[in-house]
C-alpha cells in the first residue's frame, strides 16, 4: 500500500508541475490574444495540445493507481477519489499531509486555469465579435448608394426638401 501511495504522489506532484508550466503558458496566451499575434497564439496552442497528451497519461496513470489502491482496501474503484485516500489515511500522518497537500495544490493550480482559459475565451469572443462588425461594415460600404459620393462639380447647393423660391427682394 505504501509503494502505491508514493506513486500516487509521484503522479499528483508530476500533474501539479505540468499545470503550473500549462497557467504560464496561458497566461502567456492571454498577451498574445490582447496583442493579435496570431502566429504566437498558434505556437502557443501547439504547445498547449502537447502538454495536454501528457496530461492525459499522467491522469490514466494516475486512475490506475487509484483503482489499485481502492482493491487493496477493498472498495469499489469506480467510487474512489484522492479525497478517499486521504481519508482513509487519517491513521498515517506521514502519508496524509503530503498527499493532502498534493490535492490541494493540484486543485488550486486547476482552478486558476479554468479562471485564465475562462478569460482568454472571453478575450477570444470579443476579437471575434469585432472582426465580424468590421467584416460587416466593409460589406455594407460596398453597397452605399452612389448618390453619397459627391464632388465639386456634382454639388448644387440645394439641399433636399427644402425649395428655393423664385423671389428677389431687391425688386
């Protein structure tokens, strides 16, 4: 059991250091999408997709770990959580503190990258609201009627609605 929980940690401590590298990398993000530095933000997303794939094995590794533990203690795996184990190691401090601290690290440092992911998605909607309105604006000045375009020559003086009399009040 012991070896099973010092995995279980190697895993969490390996998570929590690729999301903290994954936050900067958002952060980082963030600037890019203020800046409109699309080639940044492409390299950024290249980067983001690699670390997920690592996330990935890190968290299936992680449930093995998990559901292994939750034989050894004879519960059914589907329903064991790290918040389990860490219950369960409430008799053996020098598992519990570290592994607890662990938790809790790892949900903090997932927490502030949804609160970024979350921002730069709303960053990412405004850029492309804005885009949209000027794609329109550039459609519609297309169709402005030709009587808008006035020269010197075209101009008369007249303005619309408003009649001219013939009347002179010299006479």
């Amino acid at each position: 059991m012991a070896s099973l929980i010092e995995e279980l940690m190697d895993v969490l401590e390996q998570e929590c250091t690729i999301y903290e590298n994954l936050f900067r990398v958002s952060d980082t993000k963030t600037q890019a999408i203020i800046k409109g530095d699309i080639e940044q933000l492409q390299k950024i997303t290249d980067d983001e997709q690699n670390v997920i794939d690592k996330v990935l094995v890190l968290e299936k590794r992680r449930q093995t770990i998990v559901d292994n533990i939750a034989v050894v203690l004879n519960q059914k795996n589907k329903d064991m959580t790290v918040a389990d184990i860490i219950r369960v190691m409430e008799h053996q401090p020098e598992y519990q503190k570290p592994l607890s601290e662990l938790h809790h690290r790892l949900r903090s440092v997932v927490m502030q990258l949804q609160q970024v992911n979350a921002q730069n998605r709303g960053l990412l909607e405004n850029a492309l609201e804005m885009t949209e309105f000027n794609i329109n604006i550039l459609q519609t000045a297309g169709q402005a009627p030709e009587t808008a375009n006035y020269d010197k020559k075209s101009y008369s003086g007249d303005m619309l609605g408003v009649a001219h009399s013939q009347f002179d009040s010299k006479s």
